[in-house]
C-alpha cells in the first residue's frame, strides 16, 4: 500500500505545515509519495528529498527578506499608514511594474539553495506538483521523473508564481503562474500517482476539496482556527503557525486529544456525566419551548465540531473549547486538563460566591456582567443558589442553552475537584 501526504498552497502558512510534518516526523509515519502546490510544492520537494531538518530550520528561521527584495510594505493599511511607508511603497511599486510582480529574486535564490537535484532524483519518494499554464490557465500536474532534470527548479517557482504579486514566471518557450488557480491541495494527483491512501494537509477552513471528507483511506485534515497571514513573513505569527500544525499533527497521530483546543491525553468520569447531561439538558429545553428549538443545542455542539458526528468525548472537548475562547486562552499550546480545570475554577470563582447577589435585586451591579462571560457567571451563581433565581432555569436554559451548558460544565468540574480534596 502507498500513502501520499498533499501539501496544501498558503503562502506564509507553509509554517503550519512545517509544524504538522515535525509531527508526523517524530511519530515516524512512512510514506512513499508527496505532493504539494505553491508553498506547499516547496515543503513537499523537501519531504521527498528526506531534508526535514532543512525544512523545519527553514520555517523556524524565515522572514520576508527571504521572499522580497528590500522587505514587503505593508499594503493592507489605509492612507495614511502607507504614506508613512512611502519610501518603501515608491520602491517597491518600482520594481513590481518593472518585474511585472513583487521583486521575489530572494526566494528565487532560497528554492535554489534548498533544491538538491540529485537526492530529489534519487529518493524513493516519488514526488508531484500543480502549475498553471499562462494565459491559458490550463492546468499542469506533473512528477519529478517527468520533469527535466534543469527544469526542477522552474517548476517548484511556477508552482509559486501567485500572479499578480509575484511575477510570471517564464521558461522553456512557456509561461506559468501559481497552481493554487487550479488546485491548491492536489488530491486528485496523489491518487494519479498510485496513492492507496491519503493524509491531507489543507490549510483553510472550509476546506477546498469537500467531497474527499469522510472516505475511507483519506485522512483529511484542517486547522482548527482560520489561518491568516499569506504574506505576514513576522516572527510571532510565524512561530504560532507552527505550533498549531504541530498541535494538529499529534492530534492526527493521536498522541494528543481535543477538537479546536489541545490537550495532553486524559481519562476522566467527566465524558460520560457531560453527555448525559447535554441528553437532559436537550430534553428540559424541548418541554419548556413546546419543541420550537429542538435541535438548536445540538446544532451548536455540531457546527463546533465542523459538522462531524460527536462521539462521548467530542462534547466534552467542544464545551472546554467554547471555555477557552471565552477566556480567550491560546489556541496554540496543548493543556493539561487537570491543570486547566483550576484556571477555569479560578477564573469564576466571584460567581460561586453566596454574596453574589447584585445581579438579583435590580442593582446596577448586573450592567458588568451582561456578556457572555457574564451571563455563564450568573447562571453559575444560579446553579450554586437556586434560591436565587428569580427567573426560572428552564427559561434561562433556552435563551442561554449554549451558555447554561458551560455554567452546568464549571458546576461539575468544581464539585469533581472537591470531591478529590
């Protein structure tokens, strides 16, 4: 059997990849063919030749000199920040009219130095990539052992040449641009090349490729957050790039556990009470609202799940997801569930408190607390104290389902802590 791993184009974002392969490196995962387009091309070239070493130091050391003569402007500001770049702007729309894109001769220089003809030739590794012809747009897939061997490197840059910003790239009485035009995660050649099975790298949610979800010997994967930057070659967004395809490749390799958050692998009694728990809570709401929201709870944990079946445990990990962008913690580092539990207990412990007691009596106290965080507090503080509410829990439940769920969930994780004290 072959397994092929696809590389997805993305610019900048090649980092994420470069984190997922460190992964899938240290788990030792074999594989016979790769493919990749743009960015992805390049970081597949490097698989085939058995240079991961050189691939990550590449990620890990990159910035946009590496891409750009004299550094990319930031073009994405309004006026006033691009006139106080205008020596930079003046320089660089220069040099794009006369190179008819960006001045990209840094890169030109980086894919010749990362290229090894020789080893790309000699490795088992059979290796492919997507280009697009010019004007034409009729698109290329080809492998190495099509390619001649002095026209490697032209079409690693072709497969890059993301036209308008960056120049078409020229050669061999031929003209091409970046094969993210046709297909950025080149699939359907891994399988043209005789892929029996397949692990996806996509870098964009939703992903490009639909009809390949949930086919048997297709793994295809995604990162759990939209990834910005194409083209934002900074330290910090790159290091964070590879941290959540890092995070997402041990997921993959199932050494860590989570859905968009990360977590260290644990065990607790928890993933069977919280699904029971959904299961009643989905019944109370149906009862109080005469089944006119039904499967609105359902649906939330669903869409947080990228619409994918929930197992026992999936519900557990979606409900610390929405805890963790309540309190805005970084996507980027993998947890240890025990330790995150205190932080979460820590963080609402004003609300556990019997004295809570402003939001009930019309004090002005209640203005601090009416947004999401807020509204998980007081329905904490009302779980902790019923007797403090005024309103009614079914009626709070169905206004605030998704929120109730959270406020119910820090409800057991504190009496789950005490009970171990």
């Amino acid at each position: 059997m072959k397994r092929a791993i696809v590389l997805a184009g993305g610019g900048a974002k090649g980092a994420y990849e470069a984190g997922f392969i460190k992964a899938i490196h240290e788990a030792k995962m074999d594989y016979q063919i790769v493919t990749g387009t743009s960015i992805g091309a390049l970081n597949a070239c490097l698989l085939a030749q058995k240079d991961i070493d050189v691939l990550l130091h590449l990620w890990e050391s990159i910035d946009e000199k590496d891409v750009f003569a004299g550094g990319l402007p930031n073009l994405a500001g309004d006026l006033e920040h691009m006139l106080d770049q205008s020596h930079l702007a003046v320089s660089f729309f220069k040099a794009y009219v006369k190179e008819k894109g960006a001045d990209i001769s840094p890169l030109k220089q980086l894919i010749r130095d990362l290229l090894n003809e020789d080893k790309l030739l000699k490795s088992p590794i059979d290796f492919g990539l997507c280009t697009v012809h010019y004007p034409s747009l009729k698109p290329l897939y080809i492998t190495k052992e099509e390619m001649p061997r002095q026209h490697i490197y032209d079409y690693l840059l072709a497969s890059a040449s993301c036209f308008p910003l960056f120049p078409i790239h020229h050669f061999a009485n031929q003209s091409f641009i970046d094969g993210g035009y046709y297909d950025n995660v080149p699939i359907d050649l891994a399988f043209a090349m005789g892929a029996d099975e397949v692990l996806v790298i996509d870098m964009a949610y939703p992903v490009k490729h639909p009809y390949y979800l949930h086919r048997p010997n297709i793994h295809y994967t995604y990162p759990p957050v939209p990834l910005n930057g194409f083209m934002d070659f900074s330290r910090d967004s790159l290091d964070c790039l590879m941290r959540l395809g890092y995070l997402q490749g041990q997921k993959t390799m199932q050494k860590y556990v989570g859905n968009r958050y990360t977590f260290l692998p644990f065990q607790t009694s928890l993933f069977e009470t919280v699904y029971q728990n959904v299961l009643y809570t989905e019944r109370r709401i149906r009862e109080y609202t005469s089944n006119s929201s039904k499967d609105h709870l359902y649906q939330q944990f669903l869409e947080s799940h990228f619409q994918q079946p929930l197992s026992k445990q999936d519900y557990l990990y979606v409900l610390l997801d929405w805890i963790c962008e309540l309190l805005d913690r970084d996507i980027s580092y993998a947890y240890h569930f025990d330790m995150l539990v205190d932080d979460i207990i820590e963080d609402f412990q004003e609300y556990q408190k019997s004295d809570f007691s402003g939001i009930l009596n019309g004090d002005l106290h209640i203005l601090e607390h009416l947004h999401n965080r807020g509204i998980v507090g007081m329905l904490l503080h009302f779980l902790f104290y019923p007797e403090h509410d005024k309103i009614g829990m079914d009626r709070l439940m169905s206004l605030f389902d998704k929120q109730y769920m959270m406020a119910l969930f820090i409800k057991m994780l504190y009496l789950k802590k005490q009970s171990l004290l």
